[in-house]
C-alpha cells in the first residue's frame, strides 16, 4: 500500500548555508499502527522515532540507500526499529505494541517520549551502495525525548548545528490526525548567529502540530518565510521489502530443527515479519517444489 499523500520536503536557504526537511507522515504511521495492532500510545511513540528517521533520511543520495535508527531502552518501549530509504519506504516496530498510557505524556502540544524509553541508547546505520562503508553511530539516550536526542546525535556525532520538532496529532477517538516532522541543519559554513536567526524565526511562527493540520502550500509559506526555497519532495511510504521469496531463502538457511519453530497445525511453515508483520505461509515441501 502506497501512501500517496505522506511527503518529505527539501529546502536550502537563499545563502546556501542551512537546509531543512519536513515530513507529513499521517498515513503511513496510520498503516504501521494497524500493521502491528498499536495501541495508541505505541503508536504515537512509534510515529515520533518514524518522523526523526524520515527527516534522517532526507539527505540520502542514491536509490539503494537506506538510514536505520535502534532504540534500546531500560523504558517500558523496550525497543523500537526504523529504517527509510532514499525513496521514501519506510518501515519498523516497537516491541511493546501495547504500552500502558502515562498521565501527562499525550497533551495538546503533542507526545512526551520520555516516560517510555527513559535510559539506554540509540544507534544510527547509514547504509550506501555507492562504494562508501557504512557509517554507525551509537549514543546514549539523554534526555529520552526523541527530537532533542536526535538533535544531540547531530551535534555529538556529526558536528551538526540543528532544530527539531516533531507533531503529532490523536483525535479524541485516538485517531492519527497529523503526524510529520521539521529538521533544519546547519551546512559547513553556517555561523551560530545564522541558526539562532533560523531558530527565532521558526520559534516566532506557531507549532510544526498546527502546521501538518493546515494545506501543503502553508508549508510553503513557512519556509519562506525562514528565507527557504523548496528544492525537492519525494513521497514517503509505510513499506517492507519483504517477499515470499526472501522468506524462502531465509528458511533454506536453516536445518530441520529450526524449521519445526515455524510449522502451523495446517502444516505449513507459517512466518511473520518482524517489521511489517505481515504473515508467510509456506508448503512445507517448498525444498523440494
């Protein structure tokens, strides 16, 4: 299922020295949350680690890149997965799918993460198939809200200057009404009274909340009005790349003991995957078909 109105955009600014991304992803973390039957809470933290790698990912430069983000954490999360590609598909999981609702974590102005990660860290993959090795980085959770970590990963591992915000919207009948992200970097060049202008600027013009409920041209507007041109928009999709034939391969890998794990009362081997969850069943004489 494509999710054909979710969206990251890139914007440069007129001098060339900050660039920004904003994701709209209300769709896609909709899909994740009824893929793996989230709770709403799971679901909003979930949405939060989505958006931070979506705008992670802006960046990426060739079709078979791919950025992947790991919580490990001492909360009640446990663990959550993202990974997003240069085209924009996007997918993961949360271990607890069904976290209990901590008062005060859900407000109007969006979600607090911290409650449910509290300690533990964070590591950052960014594949390229482009000959560059792969670049890992591990950091610790310090504040356990999700943008401000991202935010000191930047600074602690890339050298970044940078602004993050995440929205988030939930109707009263814990719907997603909005769910996206704003990510402003500082580019080799820029200057700290540069990102304290961008910073004031952006501090000056309402929520990142506010503006996924408005029309994509306000976003427009928006960055315009921090001295920012549109460069780009890619769409942004909840989608795995799993197929029965990788499964197939998967369980070819292993002998007749790990095999009988997956055997159903249907006998067939019966295979879910970890970041979509969508379920394989497969002829158990599938060596031999």
């Amino acid at each position: 299922m494509n999710c054909n109105n979710d969206y990251i955009l890139t914007a440069i600014s007129n001098d060339g020295n900050v660039i920004g991304y904003f994701s709209s992803t209300k769709e896609s973390a909709t899909l994740a949350q009824k893929s793996h039957s989230m709770n709403i809470v799971s679901s909003a933290l979930f949405a939060q680690a989505m958006n931070a790698v979506v705008l992670l990912s802006g960046n990426l430069k060739n079709k078979e890149d791919y950025l992947s983000a790991t919580w490990n954490c001492t909360g009640n999360a446990k663990k959550i997965y993202v990974e997003s590609d240069y085209l924009g598909n996007t997918r993961g999981f949360i271990e607890n799918t069904n976290l209990e609702y901590i008062e005060d974590s859900i407000t109007d102005n969006g979600f607090n993460s911290e409650p449910y990660l509290k300690m533990g860290e964070i590591s950052v993959l960014r594949q390229s198939f482009s000959g560059k090795a792969p670049y890992n980085s591990v950091v610790l959770i310090e504040t356990g809200e999700i943008p401000q970590d991202i935010s000191l990963f930047l600074e602690q591992s890339l050298q970044v200057q940078s602004i993050i915000s995440i929205g988030l919207s939930i109707s009263e009948h814990n719907y997603i009404n909005a769910s996206g992200g704003l990510l402003i970097m500082g580019l080799p060049g820029v200057t700290e009274i540069e990102m304290k202008n961008v910073y004031d600027k952006f501090s000056s013009l309402g929520s990142v909340r506010d503006l996924l409920l408005k029309e994509k041209h306000n976003v427009i507007e928006f960055f315009n009005s921090l001295d920012m041109s549109i460069i780009d928009e890619k769409p942004v999709q909840f989608q795995c790349r799993c197929t029965e034939e990788k499964v197939l391969q998967s369980l070819k890998k292993l002998d007749d003991k790990e095999l009988n794990e997956f055997l159903n009362k249907n006998n067939q081997y019966e295979v879910c995957c970890h970041y979509c969850n969508k379920q394989y069943s497969i002829n158990k004489n599938f060596r031999s078909m």
